[in-house]
C-alpha cells in the first residue's frame, strides 16, 4: 500500500498582501445627486479589501489564507472587529502589522439596483510606509502570493524573491500602473481589469493592450471584462477569451477579489489556465447572485456544481 498516496492532501497555502478594510454597504435605488439626500433600503457592516475578500474566497473554495498587510492601531474598534470576522472564515492573521495611532482603511459603499458599487475610501497616508516581515518568515510554507498592484511599494521586493524561489505571485491589477513598474517583472501572473489595462498600456483595447505589456514581462497576462468575461494571452501571445457565466447579478462587491483568490488557488492546485480562468470565473458568477461582498462567496461544491452544468450544456449544443 502507498501510504504516501493514502494520506490527506494538506491545501496550498496562499500569502495574501494587502490592507483590510472595513465596509458599511448601504443599498440604495440610485446615487444621490450633490447636495442631495437619499434613504437606503438596506444597511450591513462587512470587512472587505482586495486582500482580505481574496481570503475569503481561497478559504471558501478549500484553501490556506494568510494575511498579510498593515493596519491601524490594535485598539480600535475597526481593527477588533476585522479580526473577528477573519478569525470566523479561518483566515491566518498572525503576519498582520498594526501601526500604532494610525487609522484602519474605512469605506463607505452604496449599491444601486443593478448590483453596481460606488466607493469611497479612505486609506490613512502612513499606512503605506509599512515594514512587512522578512522574507522567510513569509514565505515559509507558501505555495503562492496573492497581492494588488497598490501595494507594490511595500511588497515588491518580496514578490521578487518569492519569484526566486519558484513561487507564482499573482498579482490583481485595479489601477493603472507604471511601464517601469517593479511588478511587471516580480509576478509571474498579471490580471487586470479592463479599464486599467487601457490606461496602462495607452492602448484602447483590451488585446491590443495586453500584447503591449507582454513585451515588457514574461508574466500571463489576462484582463477581467465583468459579463464580457476575460480575455488572455496564450503561450504563443494569441488573445483568448474565457466568457463569464451568465447570472442575475445582485451585488458585484468583492466578485473581482473573489476570482482573484479563486485564480490563484486554481494555479498552486496545477489547474491549466483555461480551467483555472473558468473556475475563477464560476467563483465570481455565484458571487454576484448575491448580497454581502466577499462573505457571500461560494463553497467549492457550488462552483465544481455550476462548472459541470457549463460543460453539459457545451456538450449538448456539441450534439445538436
């Protein structure tokens, strides 16, 4: 008997950078106008962040999360209260740095009818001068990194030696960056969304855009596109599309964090990148079907369920 082969799988462990953030998510029939009033119908306090809900998405979907990132001070009953609702989803904390007398990022979030989210945030200055732990200490046990392109000042150099030592580091790309960015080179998968792409690559399309940057590094590069789905380069630098699945969207806050965490995930378990896009895709979808950011992302079951229900209908439109 293979013993070996007999025993449980331990699940890949993702190191997660970023600045958690706690939301108060307001749902409202449409934005007010300036100077304007307006009732919600709906009020909930959550924690969010592009960090944090890719977290929770990793955990939800079998993985290892660990956090990674700076806080405010210990305190504060913003910080008390994420730490909670982290310790509930089983996300790893003990890399978190807190910054004594600063102020945990805080956003307040109205979602209109269509699912659609309007933030404002706001990130206390000093948070970005954050010191992360070293290098082995991080990167002891990590099968990958999940980060965002805002936090390139503080974790590019651990991206870099993570990359030195065969770790992908995938890396969620919100806002335009820089052709001379550190990132560009210290991730091994780039995933934009589209208008950042553009902005980016000063191209205006999406395709176009990503064969731009591709000649600056070797990273996959994929942009998001929300009910257009996502489109990719392959080895051969050919533009490909993955297309998203078609559901009645009631809130997308969080969807793009949670396919993110279900990306990274699908690449430390060895998924082709066509699957892994699909996967992170499906992820996303169920996501958006419901309200509570990333806490309403969905179990593994839920996704391999509606993955199997997308072949199917393949196949029978195959046969017709």
């Amino acid at each position: 008997m293979n013993f070996q082969a007999a025993a449980p799988k331990i699940p890949p462990r993702i190191l997660c950078i970023g600045m958690p953030v706690r939301d108060l998510t307001f749902r409202v029939e449409g934005l007010p106008a300036r100077g304007s009033k307006e009732n919600a119908s709906h009020f909930e306090e959550i924690c969010g962040g592009n960090a944090l809900n890719g977290a929770i998405g990793i955990v939800r979907l079998g993985g290892r999360a660990s956090i990674c990132g700076p806080m405010g001070d210990a305190r504060e009953t913003t910080s008390k209260y994420i730490f909670e609702k982290m310790a509930e989803e089983g996300i790893e904390t003990k890399h978190i740095v807190h910054m004594p007398g600063l102020v945990t990022p805080i956003s307040n979030i109205m979602i209109d009818p269509s699912g659609e989210r309007t933030i404002v945030t706001f990130r206390d200055p000093e948070l970005w001068k954050v010191h992360l732990p070293d290098a082995d200490t991080l990167l002891r046990d990590c099968d990958a990194i999940l980060t965002e392109s805002r936090c390139a000042a503080f974790c590019t150099d651990l991206c870099a030696e993570a990359r030195r030592r065969g770790i992908p580091v995938i890396v969620d790309v919100d806002r335009a960056m820089s052709l001379r960015e550190g990132l560009l080179t210290a991730s091994s998968h780039l995933v934009f969304s589209s208008e950042p792409l553009q902005e980016t690559a000063g191209v205006a399309d999406d395709g176009e855009a990503l064969k731009k940057i591709a000649k600056l590094t070797p990273s996959f590069l994929a942009g998001t596109r929300g009910a257009q789905g996502t489109i990719w380069l392959d080895e051969h630098h050919n533009p490909q599309q993955t297309p998203a699945f078609p559901v009645h969207t009631v809130d997308t806050l969080g969807a793009g964090d949670v396919f993110h965490g279900a990306f990274a995930l699908a690449i430390t378990e060895k998924q082709d990148l066509r699957r892994a896009l699909r996967f992170a895709s499906a992820a996303a979808a169920l996501k958006c079907t419901r309200f509570g950011g990333a806490f309403a992302a969905p179990q593994r079951a839920e996704v391999e369920a509606l993955l199997s229900q997308g072949l199917a209908a393949i196949q029978a439109q195959t046969r017709q």
